[in-house]
C-alpha cells in the first residue's frame, strides 16, 4: 500500500516545494526591484494628435449591471470625437436591448442588436470588425472603468511591440466573506502578478473586464477565437506568438462583479480552468519556442506545477484520510478509548523533513500575501481571516482543478 | 517595468539554498534520532547489567535479599525497553525510507536482542522470586508481510498502558531473521502473524482488547479483569 515514505511521494513533495518555492522567490525579488515603480506609466503627450479608440462590449441578459457600465463609460477623461462605444447585443432575452437603446445615437455609442446568442468571442469579432479606432478596447458589460482608463493605458503604445495592455482588476461589490477573499486574490492575481509578469513579458491573460488592443494587431491575429471559451486567456497566447508585448497598468483599474457563493464560483472557476487548460493544450507549440521568450518557458512552468502540486494534493488527501480511517480502525480495537493513545510531549525528532517542508511552504505563502497586499494600494487591512480564507481558497481551487481537469480531459462541453 | 534575467538565477540559488537548508535541518535531526536511540539502548545495557549484578548477588547471598530490588529493576526495564523499542519505530518513520536506514535496523537487532535476554533472566527469576507479572510474547511482522501486526500493537500499547506493572509485553521483529528469535519462533510454534504467546501458550490472530483481556484474565486475576471491563 502506498505510504507518505513511499519514494515516489517523496521525489513528487520535493519537486513541487522546488517549483512553488522558486517561482515564490523570482516573484518576490522581481516586486522588490520594482516596488517603486509598479504605479509609475508613461504620460499622455496631449500636445501630439490623440489617436482613435474603440471601446467593445459584447452584452447578454445584463439588463441589471449594463446601465453602470455605460455610464462609466461616458465618463471616461478623453476627448467625445475621439473613442466610439460599440455595444452587441447577443441574442439577450431581458430588457438589455431596450436598455441599451436608449444611449444609443449612432455616433459616440453605437449598438448592433443581435437577436441570436453566438458567444461572446464572435461578438467581440463582430464589433471589431465595425471599429474604426487606432486601438480597441474590449470590456464586460458588469464591470465599470475609471474615467483616466484610455489616458492611462495608450501611452504604454508608444512602444511599436505592445500588443495589449491589461488593467488592475478590483471587485465591484465585496459584501460577504467569499467575495472579500476573491478580492484578496484579484487584487495580486489579476494587477500585482500581472504587473510582476510583465516585467518578464509574461502576461498570460487580457482579463476580459477590460483590455485594450492595438487594432493591427487584433487584424494580425483574426481577432479572437470564437471556440474557445476563455478567449481572452487564449489571445494572450497569439498576441505572443505573433511578437507582440503585453504589459500592465496598475494606475488605473476595472471594478467587475464576483461570484457570491460556492457555486457561482466554482461555474466561474470551472470555466476559466478548463479553458485554460484547453487553450494550453491548443497552443503547446508554444512551450520552449525561444522566439516566445521567457513565455515559452513560464507556460509550461505554470502548468507543471499545477498539475505537479494537484498530484500532490490528491495523494496527501488520501494519505490524510486513510490514515483517520486507520486510526479509526485502531481504536474500534480498544473500544474507542481514544485517550490512551495520545501523546500530549512535543518532540521534535518526532516530526518528518514533510512537516519542514510544508511550514516552509506555509510561510512563502505568507509572506507572498504580506508583502503583495503592501505593496498594492487598494488592498484590505490584513486580518488573520483573510489569511485564513485565502489559504481556504486555495484549497478549494485543488478541487476546482480536479474538476476542470475532468472537463478537459473528456472534452465535456463548459458553458458560460 | 523591467526584470533583469539575473533574477532567474539568484532565486535558483536562494531556492536551493533554502532546500538545503531543510535538508541540512532533517539531517541534523536525524543524528538526534540517533543519538537518543544510542543513549536509550546504553541505558538498556546499564540495567541489564545492574539486573546481571543483583541476579550474582542472589545467588550468594539468597533471595530474599535481592528478589525486591530485582522485581523493581525488571519492572523498570520492561518499560525501559517498551520506550526504546517505541523510539525506534517512530524515528524510523520519520526516517526516509527510500534511504536506507542500516543504523535503526542495526539498533532494531540489538534491541530484540535485548528484549531475548531479559525474557530469560525475567523466566528465571520468576519462579525463583515469585514474581506475579503475566508475560506476554508478541512476534510480528513488517505491514507488507502482515495485516494485521499494526493492529495489534496498538492494542498491546493501550494495555500497557493501562496495566503496565501487571504484565510485561515483549515484542519481536521476525523479519530481523534473528536466531534467537527464529529459536523462539520455532519452540511456540509461531506459523503466522500476528501472534500472541500468553504464559508460553501460543495464540497466533488478532485479537482485539476485549478478546484479550479475557484470555490474560484466564491466566492471572488483573486489575482489568472484572466483568464490566470484561465485556
């Protein structure tokens, strides 16, 4: 039967604290270099011609959220003439159309009704197609932007390679405990990490709340693919492929909704994992290409260790649980008398290098959350809980990954 | 923004560094392991010899001088020898198995070694001193080669436990293939494990706590052995 001393568990414990512990390490010291400068971006030169921008955003049954979302969007800091706001609909069945009607003039807000759903990527290609900016922005009809979003993001273009920059990505509404934990993990996931990752141009998503694109680029690379179900993880892939940068502007955010329970989460997380995975699988020519650069070798990286440390978690979730029912068993054999055998003397020679390993690992993670959260300015005071949700959250993502796994491996289709 | 790929490299050697550093750590323990194995099994071999120095002295100067402090000592040592062997076990858990450990399989014969001479000095001192302790034989084997031998040390620790002055356990490790242990094996008749030799009556299955206590009850009236208790 197979044991926690078992080689092969022991080889896989290694390679995984190897893994977490070194990509814990170069992102530490690539936030420490850069710690000054993670708010610092380029300036918009106001005295040179502006360029054009179009904003996309594809809608379907948002007939709750849209309004918000338009009206930040009139409210953005840039010249009237110079951003156009294409709205689709796609085939939603509540008021979204009529709702978006109403600001419609043709000119600054234009809206194309589609009566039939035909995925959000094709959507966006639609009003791609109908841009007529230098730049496209594609945005979500729940999220809302800050009015500097295009003054602080278009000045990254002035460098001919950038393909596409990202934004910080914030919660819109964090009101139960659950959402204030996805906060926790937006906030370093979806700005810190991508920030850090950009400075290795690394960047592996155009987070679909909002991502602005250099139009020649979008043409380059036939927009996005309207298969796959995470399309803005899969376009990073080609923008990449095609040479093309993508950076990140902490400067300026996106505030976009979260799930708000177990479920909602894990159809959110079942979606983005198993896209992930499907969109890895598409482009594994990527892996190790050195035209791809460090990406080529971040990809693989990633997904080792995702599904190294998966591995991991399931074969220690086993040893966790055979070894209750073993004891269990033990003790049906003394009638239960669960205090004879308990040893209250700590005794550190008691303890195995698993033990060593894991509060070192436990520690990385915190300091990662510590010195992350310090390091962004929205951040939430640092309670225990927080802590303690986040670590529950990323127990919770071992399941999700298994899941996703599943979905992936069996090709089940994943809806939206 | 931009990273220098130096980076890459000093993370490398900061990781491996720290990787070391536990390592390093592990290692250190387990010469501590070591150590306190070597340190119990020098106390071991202090009583056996005291025990060696007052079974001498009651054969010259009579029983009724030494058998007392004789019984104390034996009982000392009984859990002198339990600890040890418990020690050991658990050190070699903690212990890499993939490695191999030839320092705790060495200390794993001498002590069954050990526990062969104090069975005989404890069996010839009994009749001669009426000592009163039931004496139990457990003879096991690794978990690959018996399922059920865990079990029954849990059930032996637990009665230990409970009524340690009353019975004296001595547990032998028949994968060590020591001839002693292979000659006891042979004079009980041992055929498979996990197995039980109660006052040189041999019962070879498991047996849980209740099913033992009325078998030790059999033998010896202990402090466990009414009818409550029993059940």
């Amino acid at each position: 039967m197979f044991n926690k001393m078992d080689p092969g568990y022991t080889i896989l414990v290694y390679i995984v604290w190897f893994l977490s512990t070194y990509f814990i390490v170069v992102f530490l010291l690539a936030l420490f270099r850069n710690r000054d400068r993670l708010y610092d971006s380029p300036e918009l030169n106001e005295n040179k011609e502006l360029p054009k921008v179009s904003i996309v955003m594809s809608a379907y049954n948002e007939e709750k959220k849209i309004s918000e979302s338009i009206e930040s969007l009139k409210s953005i800091d840039y010249p009237k003439e110079l951003y156009e706001v294409i709205i689709l609909n796609d085939g939603s069945v509540d008021k979204t159309s009529e709702i978006v009607k109403k600001y419609a003039d043709g000119k600054h807000i234009i809206f194309v009704d589609n009566e039939k759903n035909k995925g959000k990527a094709a959507c966006l290609n639609q009003g791609i197609s109908l841009a007529r900016g230098e730049f496209v922005a594609c945005m979500d009809a729940d999220s809302i932007v800050l009015e500097d979003v295009l003054k602080k993001t278009l000045p990254y273009f002035e460098d001919k390679e950038m393909g596409a920059v990202t934004v910080s990505v914030e919660v819109k509404n964090a009101n139960n405990f659950l959402q204030k934990i996805i906060q926790i993990e937006y906030i370093l996931g979806l700005s810190l990490f991508l920030k850090v990752f950009s400075s290795f141009n690394c960047i592996h998503v155009t987070p679909g709340p909002f991502s602005i694109y250099r139009k020649l680029v979008l043409k380059e690379i036939n927009g996005f693919d309207k298969n796959n179900i995470t399309e803005d993880l899969e376009i990073a892939y080609r923008i990449h492929k095609a040479d093309y940068k993508i950076t990140n502007c902490m400067n300026t955010c996106v505030r976009t909704i979260t799930p708000h329970n177990f479920k909602g989460l894990y159809r959110q997380r079942r979606r983005w994992y198993s896209g992930a995975l499907l969109t890895f699988w598409q482009h594994k020519d990527i892996s190790f290409r050195k035209r791809a650069g460090l990406f080529g070798y971040f990809v693989p990286f990633n997904y080792a260790l995702i599904i190294l440390g998966l591995g991991l978690f399931l074969l220690s979730l086993y040893l966790f649980f055979s070894n209750i029912i073993r004891n269990f068993s033990f003790y049906s054999l003394t009638n239960y008398n669960f205090f004879s055998n308990l040893l209250w003397n700590f005794d550190i020679l008691n303890m195995s290098i698993f033990v060593f390993f894991g509060v070192f690992g436990i520690i990385g993670m915190i300091i990662l959350v510590t010195f992350g959260l310090n390091a962004t300015r929205n951040a939430q005071k640092k309670k225990v809980s927080v802590y303690f949700g986040y670590f529950l959250l990323f127990f919770m993502y071992q399941f999700f990954w298994l899941c996703s796994f599943f979905l992936a491996l069996f090709r089940k289709k994943v809806r939206w | 923004m931009v990273a220098n790929k130096g980076i890459f490299i000093t993370a490398a050697i900061i990781t491996v560094m720290l990787f070391i550093s536990i390592y390093s750590f592990n290692m250190f323990l387990n010469t501590q392991r070591e150590r306190v194995v070597i340190e119990r099994m020098e106390q071991v071999i202090d009583e056996y010899q005291e025990i060696q120095a007052l079974s001498l002295m009651s054969d010259a100067f009579g029983k009724d001088m030494t058998c007392l402090s004789l019984e104390k000592r034996l009982a000392h040592m009984d859990k002198t020898l339990w600890d040890t062997g418990i020690k050991i076990d658990r050190y070699r858990e903690v212990t890499e198995k993939f490695i191999m450990d030839p320092f705790y399989i060495d200390q794993k014969k001498k002590f069954n070694r050990n526990e062969v001479i104090y069975l005989s000095m404890l069996k010839g001192m009994k009749d001669w001193c009426e000592f009163n302790q039931t004496v139990i034989l457990y003879f096991y084997k690794k978990k690959e080669d018996c399922l059920h031998c865990d079990d029954q040390a849990f059930v032996l620790t637990d009665l230990n436990k409970e009524i340690d002055s009353e019975i004296a356990i001595f547990s032998f490790d028949s994968n060590l293939e020591l001839p002693s242990i292979d000659t006891l094996e042979l004079f009980y008749s041992i055929d498979s494990y996990p197995c039980i030799v109660i006052e040189d009556d041999t019962y070879c299955s498991l047996h849980d706590k209740n099913q033992l206590t009325a078998r030790l009850c059999d033998y010896r009236n202990l402090s466990i052995c009414s009818w409550e208790k029993i059940k």
